[in-house]
DNA sequence: CGGTATCCTTCTCGATACTG
DNA sequence: CAGTATCGAGAAGGATACCG
C-alpha cells in the first residue's frame, strides 16, 4: 500500500469544521454546564444557581448551542409553570471524558507551566 | 475503602486558573502553531507561510504565549540579519497528544453532531 | 528577517428590562 | 419558571505603517 511521504501521516488535520466544533463546546460556559450535567439532570434556574455568575443570555446561548450539537437534551414538561429539564446526551459524556483529560493534564502540568510562566516574566523584566 | 458520597468523585474540578490555561494554549492559532512546531522547528516566517492567513500580529502574540507558558522555545540565532528559531519543548509534546485526541473526537463524532445540527435547524423552522 | 505601534472595526458579553 | 429584546462597554483581531 502507498504511504505519502508526508511526516505529518497519521495526525488529524486541523479544519474549520473541527475547529469550530471545538470552539463550541470547549467554551467558558460550556464546561461548567456539561460537568453540571454529568452529574445530574437540571433545571434552567438550577443550573444558574450551580455555576458561579453565568448570566441568563450566556446559559441560554451556552444551552442552546449544546443542544443544537447535540451535547445536552432539552426536555420540556408542560405543567403550570413550564417546567425545562437539561441532560447529557451519550454524545455529550463521549465530550466529558475529553474534557477530564483535558483538565487532568492542566492539573499535572500546571507546576510546569507556572514555572515557565515566572522564568519568562522575570526575563523581559531584565 | 471509605468512598465519599459526592457522585462527581475523581472528576477533576474546572478552576479559573485551569480554564484560563486551556484557553491560552488551545486558541485557534495555537493549534496551527503547534501542529507546525511538531514537525519541524521552524522560523517565524515559515510558520506565517504555513498557516492560511494568519497576521504578523496574531502570529507573534500566539508564539509569546505559547513560550510563555513554556509550550515553544524561541531560539535567537545571532546573524546579519537576526535569525529566530521556534521549536516545541517537551511539554508542548505533552500538549499536542491532547490536542490529537481533540481532533480524533471530532473527527469521530462530527457525523453525529451533523445529523443533530440539522434535525434542531429544522425543528426550529416549524 | 522578525518584529512594534497605531488605528479601527467587529464581536462578545454583561446589565437591564420585559414576557408567556 | 424560563426565557427574549435591546443597549452599550470592552476586548479581540485585522490592516497598515514603521523599526533594528
């Protein structure tokens, strides 16, 4: 079977669509809501209350974009008050485990990084 | 063994200086900038050559982070004129196995975040 | 070659007020 | 309860010009 020469074979490639999805699942708010939700199902205003000082237009933008995803569900009860219920989807727990990787390794290597963060600051101060 | 009851055990917690980390190390040009640096090392100039159209500008706050955060090294080679080297460090290595399992999820996934793109766009016509 | 500095536009995001 | 609508401040980011 033909190989390309290319040194880069085997790595996924970087396109606007995957860089987009990432952009819209890998935001701020975004991440609060999913480790939210992967613990439990919630409700509009429990969700506010659970993530510190995310406005309503954020959430709702942030759940929206999730659902249209198809990250979270969006189950709406018809009782008096409406009642919205949000869940993770099997799609949305695939994404959570990137994201504990992601925040796994921000753990190990912070030491690192806040290392390389101070040498380069006391360098340009010199 | 005591377990504790909190259901989100072992999940690690997503903190201001972590999320402020990702966001520093995964923006949109870095990827680029990374994905570059893992093949070769290479001089700024190259790198603008190589990435579809990104700014002096953009190019070099994206490099002052990444060196800052201990991501790239920039080498000076003193000639006539200045001759500057980036290469990646060995915890950008680290970084980029993360970053190529973000795009395998993509890339896995993106059938899926198609079909429910497009089933929430129509639902919403209606 | 490898950058800075400046201007200017765009876009995000919070604050606030209102609704079914 | 679960949103939508509107406004304005601030930050991100491109275009352009200049520098060692």
């Amino acid at each position: 079977m033909q190989e390309t020469a290319h040194p880069a074979a085997g790595r996924p490639q970087i396109t606007a669509p995957h860089r987009e999805l990432l952009d819209q699942v890998l935001d701020k708010w975004s991440l609060h809501v999913l480790e939210e939700l992967c613990e439990r199902p919630s409700r509009f205003n429990e969700l506010r209350r659970a993530i510190p000082v995310v406005t309503q237009k954020s959430l709702t933008a942030t759940l929206r974009r999730l659902e249209r995803n198809g990250m979270v569900e969006r189950v709406v009860v018809s009782s008096r008050p409406v009642a919205v219920e949000y869940r993770i989807s099997p799609l949305g727990t695939t994404l959570q485990d990137l994201i504990d990787a992601l925040l796994r390794w921000t753990s190990v290597n912070m030491p690192d990084v806040e290392r390389a963060r101070t040498r380069f600051d006391t360098e340009q101060d010199s």
